[in-house]
C-alpha cells in the first residue's frame, strides 16, 4: 500500500515584517495578518513569489484544482529548514468549506515552530493557534497535513506542479486495494492508522463517510465467524465499532479498498484462528 502523503511547508519573513504582512495579505483568504503581527518563524524558509491577487477560496487569483485552493501560486511555497519545498494547499471540503490561505501560512508557520516539541516520528503537534492539529502522514515522508476536531477544515502541503497532476502523483494509494493490519486511530486527525502487510510501513488514511465495514469474528463479535468464500468478514458492522476496535488496541487485520480521493471505502476483515 502507499499513502496519502501530506505535505510540508517552508515560510520565512522576506524583506522584513512589512514585506512578510504584504505577502499574506496578497494571498489573502478569510483572514487578513493583523497588524503589528505578521506571519514569523526564523527556522522556516519561504520563497517569495511576487505579488498576485487574492488566493482564498474563491477569489479571483486562486489557483484552485477540484476545489481546493493552491495558496503557493501566489504567497510562495513552504516547508522545513532542510527539506524539499511544497505547494500549500487549503482543501475544499465536501460541504464546501475551504480555509482562508492567510490562515492556512499562519497555521503552518506555527507547525514548523512547534516542530522541536512534536510527538513521535510523524512531528505531530496537537495545538496549533489553538484548534488545530498538524502532522506528517507517513512516517518516512514529508508532506504535512492539518486539521480543526470536529471540523471539515483542512490544510495540506503537496508537490509543486499545475492542475490536478500533484494531487493525483501524491496520492499512494489511490484506486487500489491493500492487506493491512491497523494500529490505531488519531482522533484528532481523524484518521485510522495502519501497517502494510506487504512491507511493514506505517500509515494513515481518513475513512469514508459512509465506509462500508465487514466483520469476521472481532470487528462486531457474534455467535459464530462470518465469511465469505474468500475467508474475508461479510458481516455488516459500523464505522464506530471498526474505530472503537482499533483505539482500544486490537490489531485487526483487514483487505481495505481506497478510493480515487486516498479514502479507505471498504474494509473486510481478515480471518484468521
């Protein structure tokens, strides 16, 4: 399997405070710097790209793709000292919020200041400008993705490139099915996580609204194991049992099927005595 990288980010102050409030304000969203408190970070770098009209969702001089809004095209690209630059990107969701792209270099600029104190090898930092919660989606990759609990708002970083080519080429594993066995659940990213079973490296991947969940024997116990002529679960079980099951640590082995968008649609559970 191959994940849904997320991406990173570099933003430094160019030219000075004026210049860095300038920037943000050129890729401004739903939210414009304040004053006397431009976007800052001496450990993070960001390459300045020129003027450009509005860049937030919907505005004139968003470079969008499938709805989400390419701040970069017009505020620079980010990521970490050391690390290959991304595109920042502000998501749109499915009931059509999409932050604001001042809000998304000013969450991403606390990300990377906060970076020193994050948990684990996925940096994930749980508190950023007070709701939201930033992390690396593989242990091994770069890219960085950010959300609001409870809410549909969304931050990415991803590769640069035009159109819909970086999302489609960071996308792991789009359109496929995978055997894997799941580790856990991070609420606040709500996103289930997971082990490959073809080469042991660890993942997350957000489930459908609607995921289709369907147990063998520990998903939903019954009476007797449930399983169809392939030995996977065929009984319907819910999305909160699957969720309940991994946050209390049961190592589930499962075939899950992922959609075009990186979104786990299926899940059968994988039989075994």
């Amino acid at each position: 399997m191959k994940l849904t990288a997320k991406k990173t980010i570099k933003t430094a102050i160019v030219g000075g405070a004026v210049a860095a409030t300038a920037l943000l304000s050129a890729c401004g969203g739903n939210n414009v710097a304040e004053k006397g408190s431009p976007v800052k970070n001496a450990a993070v770098e960001q390459a300045q790209t020129g003027g450009g009209q509005g860049a937030a969702a919907g505005g004139p001089g968003a470079e969008s793709s499938g709805g989400d809004v390419n701040c970069s095209k017009h505020g620079g690209q980010v990521g970490a000292p050391g690390r290959p630059k991304r595109d920042l990107i502000a998501v749109a969701a499915t009931d059509g919020t999409t932050p604001g792209c001042t809000e998304a270099y000013n969450v991403i600029t606390e990300y990377y200041e906060k970076l020193p104190q994050a948990e684990g090898p996925g940096e994930r930092v749980l508190d950023v400008r007070g709701k939201w919660t930033c992390a690396r989606l593989t242990e091994t990759g770069t890219e960085v993705v950010c959300g609001v609990p409870n809410s549909s708002l969304q931050l990415e970083t991803r590769p640069s490139g035009a159109g819909k080519a970086p999302v489609e080429q960071n996308r792991k594993f789009p359109n496929s099915t995978q055997r894997v066995q799941f580790t856990g659940y991070d609420v606040n990213l709500r996103m289930v996580r997971f082990q490959l079973m073809a080469d042991g490296k660890a993942y997350r991947l957000p489930l459908e609204p609607g995921v289709e969940v369907l147990s063998a024997a520990t998903l939903c116990p019954a009476e007797s194991v449930t399983v169809d002529d392939e030995g996977y679960g065929d009984l319907p079980c819910g999305k909160d049992q699957l969720i309940q099951q991994v946050r209390e640590g049961n190592p589930v082995l499962a075939r899950i099927s992922v959609n075009g968008e990186d979104r786990i649609t299926t899940v059968k559970e994988i039989y075994h005595p």
